[in-house]
C-alpha cells in the first residue's frame, strides 16, 4: 500500500511538472542569412503542457519563406508553419517575413521538446531543403541555447552563430560591429534622488526589424512590482514610459523578465542615441527603486558595468562609499564569472586612485 502511495505522488509530481509553463527559443541559421545579427532570424515558443505557442521570425534574409516547420530528433516533421506574412515597420529599414500559431502536441512530443530534441527548418524560394535551421532549447538558469560556452543568465549577446569566437561576455567580433545589441546594469544610485537601495540587476537587448527583444534579471531577494522601459525624451504624453516588460515563468535562482516588443520610429532614434532607460519598481519603492540605461554595445564601448552601477558623479557620501559600491559590484560580477579575479583586483585597484565620492 505504501508503495502505491509513493508511486501516485512520483506520478503527481512528474504530471505537475510537465504541466509547467516553459519558454523555449531556436536561434536560425543558414545559407540563406543576408544579414547576420543586425536581423537574425530567431524562433521563439511557449508550452503550457501539451499546448505549444510559436512566433518564427525570418530576420532579413535574401529569399522569401515557403514553409518549413518543426522537426523532431528523428528527422520526421512534427507540424508545419503555415502562411508568413511580411512586415517592414520602420522604412527604410528592410523588415522580416513572420508566421505564428499554436499546436497540439501529443505527451511524448511535448517530453522531447522539453528535453531539447527537437528543431526548426524554415525552407525558402532559393533553399527549398532549408534556408534556416536551429535547435529549439528550452530556456532555464543554466542554459546555454546560442551553445557558445557562456550561459544565457550573463551572455550579453544571446545568439551567437555556431563556431564564432566570443569574448568573456559571449559576443563575437561580428556581433560587436552589427549594433544590434544592449546592455543595462540597474542599480538605486542611478536614481535622482538616490532610492538608497542595496538591490540591482541588469538586462540584454537586441534590436532588428522584428522589434526589441529582453531579458531582465533580478535576485530573488528583490520582488519587482513593475519593471519598465522609459525614454528621456519628453514626447507629451504625460508619461516617459514605453511599455511594462513582461515577466516570464518563475525560476528558483532569479527573477527573470523577458519577452519582445515593437518600438515607435522614434523610439529607435532614442534607443541608438541612448535615450532609453530601464526602471524597477517595488511595494518598498513604488517610484523606481532601480535605474539603468540601456547602452549599446560596440567594439568600442563594452558598456562598462561598474561605471554603470557606480556611476563616478553618483550620490557618494564620501570615496569610501564609491569604493564599497565599486568593491561589491566587482565581488558580484566575478562570482557570476563575469569577469576573471585579476580583472576584478584590477577594478578595485583603480578604483582607489579616482577622485571619485570626495567632496
């Protein structure tokens, strides 16, 4: 009898847990690229148990979409996309080809997706056998889904081309030199006036035609009531914000926003002239508890965290209080292996000889 008790409540809990939300992304890649990065083709899905949303992206290729669809391990379609339609929101800009829908999944179909055995092919007029191709890989805190040896949870640049070297923060040259990519580090000394909060944060972005995707992280220990992207620029709306970022399925290590968002022509001019901002919000807060710009990344610019964080012309109340921002920013990034421990020794270093935080 008790082993019948404990064999139900294996069941219950393996039933609950295929029954979780799961977000999963492929990232495409192929012959029929016309313009890698700045508009990579992505697959981005959602299962909630059997039941599987899709958005396929065709980024700016040089061949229309015919079809295409979704494959599993052993090379036998699962379903098909249908129709793609074409959108170019911001002129002269060229835009991208996208199909969306959902599908029913069967038990096992919906395990092997889960276990990262499937992948999409999206076939095109000058590629009938597959211009683009991805593994679709279910996103968690450990995951690694462009598979360049830097984990999703600190890779500023997410979908890296297999084989492409990658610098510490997982982009490669390539990547770099597109512009397509963002980086914010939110902390409460980025506020006016300071919020005098100890949390912090920091988010990637990526830009192209298809529109503006994110991925926000927090610790557990700060519960975000509302996080937001916001523009400098005062357009008369009454309101700087742009839009609320969505939060995404609860992990246990992080809180983690993340999804894709149109932007408005002028909203792009703010972006590249970095205007945009992030800010959180919480019930101890609820007037931004946390800031940070959202700064592009170039091969110039790899949009410094601890200048970020402790910003030089900050609130300090005295050097010593820019030192303990800059002492425990860098213990924080070296810990998430952001940087390597003779580049944070090299951080706190430098950090003594500033001026900064003296009256």
């Amino acid at each position: 009898m008790r082993s019948l008790q404990i064999a139900l409540l294996l069941l219950g809990l393996l039933n609950a847990t295929a029954q979780e939300p799961v977000d999963l992304v492929a990232y495409l890649h192929g012959p029929n690229e016309a313009s890698p990065y700045y508009g990579a083709p992505i697959g981005i899905f959602s299962l909630q148990g059997t039941n599987l949303e899709f958005f396929i992206g065709s980024g700016t290729i040089d061949s229309v979409p015919t079809g295409g669809g979704v494959y599993g391990p052993d090379g036998q379609l699962i379903f098909p996309f249908g129709g793609y339609l074409y959108d170019s929101p911001y002129p002269p800009f060229p835009g991208e080809y996208d199909t969306s829908g959902g599908y029913v999944l069967s038990q096992q179909q919906a395990d092997q997706l889960r276990a990262g055995l499937d992948y999409v092919i999206v076939t095109t007029e000058r590629f009938p056998e597959g211009g683009l191709r991805g593994q679709i890989c279910p996103r968690t805190l450990d995951s690694d889904c462009d598979f360049d040896g830097v984990p999703d949870r600190i890779d500023l640049c997410e979908d890296t081309r297999p084989g492409d070297p990658v610098d510490h923060n997982g982009c490669s040259p390539e990547q770099l030199q597109s512009g397509a990519y963002f980086v914010t580090y939110l902390y409460g000394g980025n506020i006016v006036p300071p919020a005098g909060s100890l949390h912090s944060g920091y988010g990637t972005f990526w830009f192209n035609m298809g529109g503006f995707r994110y991925s926000v992280w927090f610790p557990t220990n700060f519960e975000p009531t509302r996080v937001s992207v916001h523009s400098a620029v005062d357009r008369g709306y009454g309101t700087s914000v742009i839009f609320d970022l969505s939060r995404a399925p609860a992990h246990d290590d992080v809180i983690l926003y993340r999804g894709i968002q149109g932007l408005y022509p002028w909203d792009v001019d703010d972006l590249y002239s970095g205007l945009l901002y992030v800010t959180a919000e919480s019930a101890q807060f609820p007037h931004r508890q946390l800031r940070g710009e959202i700064c592009q990344l170039t091969p110039e610019n790899n949009c410094d965290p601890i200048q970020q964080l402790c910003p030089c012309d900050g609130s300090w109340k005295s050097h010593l209080d820019y030192l303990r921002c800059v002492y425990d920013q860098a213990r924080r990034l070296w810990k998430e292996q952001r940087i390597t421990l003779e580049q944070r020794n090299a951080i706190m270093r430098a950090a003594k000889f500033t001026d900064c935080g003296h009256p």
